[in-house]
C-alpha cells in the first residue's frame, strides 16, 4: 500500500480548473513527474511554480490520472474523509423529503463528484446496497468504505463492483464480490446473499434487481421520477418502451392507466427481468420483444404499426468527447424512426444518458429531426437526473441524463 505522499506539477496555465475545484487531472495535463507513484498514491497537486492546489490518488495506469479528494492542504485524505463524506452525502438525500416520498425503497446514497467522493457509487435497494468503485486509487479505502456504509445505514450486505469497462480503463482487474461484515473470499462455504434477486418498491411497483449479473449497480435509479412523469401523459394510449431494461417506464406507465405497452430491449436477460416484474404486479397489458432497438423501430414501420407514444431510453451513444459527432448521428436516426410510428398528437419520450451531448445539444438535433420528417415537436417538458443524483457546479460532467417529453404534429 502507497505509503507517502508524493507532489505532481501540472503543465504551465493548466491549473485554472482546479482554481474551480474540479476533480480531474488529466494526464496530458501534468508535467513530467520526478519519481514514480503508484495507484491509489496520495498526492499534492502543485501549479507549474511549486504553489499547492490540491490533494488526490493517483492511477499511473489510467489517463485520468488523479482524482481529487481536497481543496484544503491542511485536510488528509484518511479514513476520516471517507466516513465524513458518506455521512454527508446520505444526509443531502434526506434534504428533500418528498423526493421518495410513499413507499420507495430505492435511492442513489454516493454519486461521485456530486458528492465529492470521485470514483465511488452507491445505491440502495431495500435493505440491501449496490456499490461500485469506478477509480482503482479509492479501491485501496475499501475496508473503510463498506464498513462504513454498513454501519451509516444498518444493511444486511453490500454488493461491490469494479465492471469490465473501469477495470480496462483503470488498468486494474474486474472485481465482484460482496460484505456482510465480512469479505465474501473471507467466508467459506457462506451463502451468497445475493443469489436472488433483491425486492423492492417503487412509483407503486413492486420489483427486484438481479445484483449478481444487472448492469452497473443493477438498475437506473436516474430515471425513477422521469418514469412517473412521462406516465401522466401515457394514460389511455397505446406505448413502445424501446430499450425498456427492466420496463422501468413501460411498467409505470402500464400501472398508470396505458392501454397497452411493447416494451423492446436487445438483452435476453433484461427482459426475463421485466417479465418478472410484469407477473409480480399482476399486469396483463405489457408483452416483450427482443431485438436491436433500430431494427425493431424499423420493422415496425414496415408492418404499419402505429403508436400512441414512443418511449427511447437508449444506452450510452457518447463515451467520450471523440465520440459526439456520431451520438449525434445516432440519436438523430433513433428519433426519426420513432417519428414515423407516432400519428399527430402522439407523445415522444426521449432520453440521453451520454454527459457529454448537452441539453443545447440534444434539442438541437429534435429540432432537426422534426424538420427532416417535417412534423412539428412540442417539447413539454425537459428533465434531468432524480435529485438523488446532484450535480456538483465544479464539475458539470456530473449533468449527464435529459429526458424530453414531447407532444409530436
């Protein structure tokens, strides 16, 4: 384990982000450092002329190479830090009180930057948390972390996560395993408690998530109030859920008074998911489709198929800045499609998970689109995030979700 403490240089006139406290160092940003560090390394982040900024973990691995922790050279980065930050970051979810009012049993506790806790998310479903490390540095903190988590919020067990794509990114290896007090390689022959999946409520639904083999920390709790939102404009109507995951928005909506819901998704396992979530709340008017989210838009076309509203949730199109030009173009051909399925008067419901499309951005292409189709879209509502996932203002990467409801001419 990294012991010292070793201080970086960043480049001359490349230390005016973290004036505004933003909590990346990019590696093309540092100079040459004058000894090795390793990951998880404490650090003291210095101007080009030696003028402290900042202290952080390093990753020698990662082009993200440090990640900031504090703004104030007299506060260490120990395991203090960690327990005050968690502490902080459930009590900013209790600041609003009608958030998850009724019986929801599924919020966001940790989100990254937004909680000044880079690398480290959290959810929490029933009695059960998802965690998930994406910074290989904060990994070296995991015992206090969990501990801590476990402790705060009375748990039974903690699922623990590094995915395939961070442990590419971080140049470390993929982890799944999971804490009940004790690390699972620690307990024998113990019974996962994750071997079903896990129950819970939500918007009036009950449903469960698979946290052994969902993605990211097994559901997208992001979309929890743009679910309840867009089902007050589904009711009576006719809906396609097009990448509906676990039928986040095709269940509430279904639940909500929508004659009937299609809900598509690519993945095998996501739709034996949702067809579980059907039966447990005794829904009769929702079936499933398998298939690519542009094939089945386009199949449906050709068969005719109209719709009273179209819902688009897709995955991540822009992963990085390289990548935009393309989302663009990828969002652009989703909604196209979806505007020939939709007679006047219908609802689109559309969403982005990429951070970096803007809102500017993605309004720009809807009006594209419209035009290119010629139908007027009237957007009537533009959302983001639930507020369990804040933004933080050092750091706008953090406003990353827009969901537009739209009523389509």
């Amino acid at each position: 384990m990294p012991a010292s403490t070793v201080a970086l240089r960043v480049k001359p006139n490349r230390h005016f982000p973290f004036y505004a406290r933003h909590p990346w160092v990019h590696a093309h940003a540092l100079a040459a450092a004058d000894t090795e560090f390793a990951c998880g390394q404490i650090v003291d982040l210095t101007d080009h002329d030696g003028n402290w900024l900042a202290r952080g973990l390093a990753n020698p691995d990662s082009k993200l190479r440090v990640r900031l922790y504090s703004f104030d050279p007299d506060r260490s980065l120990d395991d203090s830090l960690w327990a005050e930050r968690i502490d902080a970051a459930i009590d900013r979810r209790r600041l609003d009180s009608q958030h998850r009012a009724g019986d929801d049993q599924a919020e966001r506790l940790v989100f990254s930057e937004s909680d000044l806790l880079s690398g480290l998310i959290v959810d929490r479903y029933a009695d059960c948390l998802s965690v998930q490390f994406t910074a290989a540095g904060i990994w070296r903190f995991r015992d206090t972390i969990v501990n801590h988590l476990m402790q705060a919020t009375g748990c039974r067990a903690i699922k623990v996560q590094v995915d395939q794509r961070t442990a590419r990114l971080e140049g470390t290896e993929p982890i799944d395993s999971w804490f009940n007090g004790r690390w699972a390689a620690d307990e024998g022959e113990t019974e996962d408690p994750f071997a079903d999946p896990v129950q819970y409520r939500q918007n009036g639904l009950n449903l469960s998530v698979d946290l052994r083999h969902g993605q990211k920390t097994g559901g997208y709790l992001d979309q929890a109030l743009n679910h309840a939102q867009a089902a007050r404009y589904l009711t009576g109507r006719r809906v396609l859920d097009v990448c509906c995951y676990h039928g986040g928005f095709g269940l509430v909506a279904a639940v909500s008074g929508a004659a009937e819901v299609l809900g598509i998704d690519s993945s095998e396992a996501a739709l034996q998911q949702a067809a579980e979530n059907v039966e447990r709340n005794s829904l009769s008017n929702v079936t499933f489709r398998q298939a690519d989210c542009f094939d089945a838009l386009k199949e449906l076309a050709s068969e005719s198929e109209q719709f009273d509203a179209v819902i688009l949730d897709p995955p991540r199109f822009a992963g990085s800045r390289h990548q935009v030009a393309s989302a663009m173009r990828a969002y652009a051909r989703l909604n196209a499609l979806a505007l020939d399925l939709l007679p006047p008067g219908g609802i689109l419901v559309t969403c982005s998970c990429s951070g970096r499309v803007s809102v500017a951005d993605f309004h720009d292409m809807l009006t594209d689109v419209g035009k290119r189709r010629r139908r007027d879209l009237i957007l009537l509502q533009t959302r983001g995030a639930a507020p369990d996932h804040p933004v933080a203002a050092s750091c706008p990467e953090s406003e990353y979700l827009k969901c537009v409801i739209a009523q389509v001419q």
